[in-house]
C-alpha cells in the first residue's frame, strides 16, 4: 500500500513540475489520481442537498489556481482534501443561510402570491393554464420527461435522479430551471396577448 501511495506521490508531484513549467495539461494527471478518492470522501462528508460534484470542482480549480503554494514533496493529497474541506464548509453555511431565509420569509410570500393568485379572474387562470400546455409542448421529450415524473406520477427526487443517471442535487436544478422556463414562457404569452395586434 505504501509502494502505490508513493507511487501515486511521485506521479502527481512530477505533473505539478510540469503544471509549474507551463505545461497546464498536467494537470489532468492530478485529477485522474485523486478524482476518485476526493469524490468518495465528498460524497460521505457531505450532508443531504450538497453537490459533490460541484464541490470537487471547486476544490481542483483552487489547488490548481494555488499550485504555487503547494510545497513539493509534501503531501498533495491532503492539501487538496484541506482545499475540499474548506469548500465543502462553505456550501454547506450557504446553504443553511439559504434554508434559514426561506423558513423565515416563504410562509409571508406563499400566502401572498396565493392571495394574488386567487384575486385574479377565472378566464386569466384558463389562460395561464392553455399557456401551460403549450409551454409545456415545446420542451423537448426528454426535458418534458422531468415534469411529468414529479408532477404526474409524483415520483421522489431520488427515484427521478436513478432513472435519469444524475444527482439529486442535478435533478433540483435541472427542475428549479425547467420551472423557471415554463413560468417565463406563460407570463411572455400572457403579455403578448394583452398588447394591441
């Protein structure tokens, strides 16, 4: 084990040579040394909600960035983990700042957009509706394939991340923007029916 960890040492301090020589494809050698490793250690340290994906990333475009600082000969791996635990710190404070917004200020904002929502006529709900349809029918088939797993057959996160091949946390996104489309589309609609032909 000792002979493949100082193997893997040698590999990875001969690529930051030649990073620091102007040679920045090395750096591909550094992450498909350590890739693996960091994304496992991400993956178990990381709470619920937290893309690791993204947090690696982060974590290799710092290292990368602060390959000066690097002291050659000493272990890069655990400099890297260091970096990835300082991002990982990060997110996760975001996101509690995030969640700690919405427990504060969603109920206020739910209620009144409900209340907006409820005050309009019934023909512009019929319309924000036909408007959907038609949104809907031009999102491509595997886009579409999305919202009709969460809101047709109500399937969890979980489940929609397994069929898809991505993350949950990808999964949030790809809906949160999918939702966001949709709701752009209908209100560009809706204007364009107010304006004078």
């Amino acid at each position: 084990m000792t002979r493949k960890a100082s193997t893997n040492d040698s590999l990875v301090d001969d690529a930051i040579r030649s990073v620091r020589k102007g040679n920045t494809a090395a750096f591909e050698v550094v992450v498909r040394q350590l890739e693996r490793p960091l994304r496992a250690w991400l993956a178990v340290q990381t709470p619920p909600g937290v893309d690791v994906d993204e947090v690696a990333q982060r974590s290799f475009v710092a290292a990368f960035t602060r390959l000066r600082d690097y002291e050659l000969g000493t272990n890069f791996a655990a400099w890297l983990f260091t970096i990835a635990r300082f991002h990982l710190r990060t997110e996760v404070s975001r996101l509690r700042r995030v969640a700690d917004y919405h427990v504060r200020y969603a109920p206020d904002l739910l209620q009144r957009e409900l209340e907006r929502r409820s005050s309009e006529p019934p023909d512009l709900q019929q319309a924000r509706l036909e408007h959907l349809q038609t949104c809907l029918g031009r999102l491509g088939e595997h886009l579409r394939r999305f919202i009709k797993w969460r809101y047709a057959e109500e399937i969890s996160l979980e489940e929609m991340a397994a069929r898809s091949g991505r993350s949950v946390a990808a999964v949030k996104k790809q809906l949160w923007k999918l939702r966001r489309e949709l709701y752009a589309c209908v209100e560009a609609r809706i204007a364009a029916e107010g304006e004078p032909s």
